[in-house]
C-alpha cells in the first residue's frame, strides 16, 4: 500500500489495546487510540484522519452504538468503514451492530494469526468506497 493506513481503535481496556496496537504498529498501520467517549470526541473534533474504527462495544459512560451513531452523523467521518469488536458469545451484540451500520466485527479475544488479514480486508472495503 502506497499509502499507511490510519485505524482508530476505541477500546477502553489496556491489555485489549495493548494487543492490537501492537498487531496494527507491527504491520506499518498508524494507531489513534479513543479510551472512552471524550477521547472519540476528540477525535472526531479535530478531524482525524481515519480509514478504519475498530469500535468495542463496551466503553465506559457510552456505548458502541452511541459512539457509531456519532461517527456516522459527522460529514467528515460518515464514510468510514466501523467494525464492532465483540466477544465471541454476544451474537446479539453482532447484529444490532451490523443494522445500526458496521461493515462487520473481528472476536475478542483477538486471534493474532488472522487479525491483521481480517483488519487488511475491512481497510480494502473503504478503500474502494472512498477512492
Ligand atoms: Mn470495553
């Protein structure tokens, strides 16, 4: 990719973050991390670039879907690609998130031998809407 990809990654737990950061960082992809809903606020106040949100659907004082809907509502971001980060169990969770406008989700706990793949094939979807 001629181009590093930039991933925001909303994930309010360390280890979590940890993982993934490491995974992205090690694959040339540019972090921004949002711990809550002010840091995503934040974010999404200042522009950010942005090719892909890696959204958990847990976060303190908000949720996923509060955060997605706000992701969506804004211009400049309408367009990015959001996959929900959920656990294995919550099949639920996996459909209110695909209607509410999610391209798809990755399990947690993350696999590190598929993770980057799957993240690769959800950034070649925006890729295609926005270019
Ligand atoms: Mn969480």
């Amino acid at each position: 990719m001629a181009d590093v990809p930039h991933v925001w990654v909303v994930e309010d737990n360390d280890q979590n973050f940890d993982l993934v950061d490491f995974l992205l960082g090690d694959a040339g992809i540019e972090v921004s991390r949002a711990a809550d809903k002010a840091g995503f606020e934040r974010l999404l106040a200042r522009g950010a670039r942005a090719d892909l949100v890696l959204l958990d659907i847990n976060v303190p004082g908000t949720s996923g879907l509060e955060l997605l809907a706000a992701l969506k509502g804004d211009p400049r971001h309408a367009a990015v690609p959001a996959v929900a980060l959920t656990a294995h169990a919550m099949l639920g969770d996996r459909e209110r998130f695909l209607a509410a406008g999610c391209v798809g989700y990755i399990a947690k706990p993350i696999e590190t031998g598929t993770f980057i793949d799957q993240v690769r094939g959800f950034l070649g979807r925006g890729g295609e809407e926005s270019r």
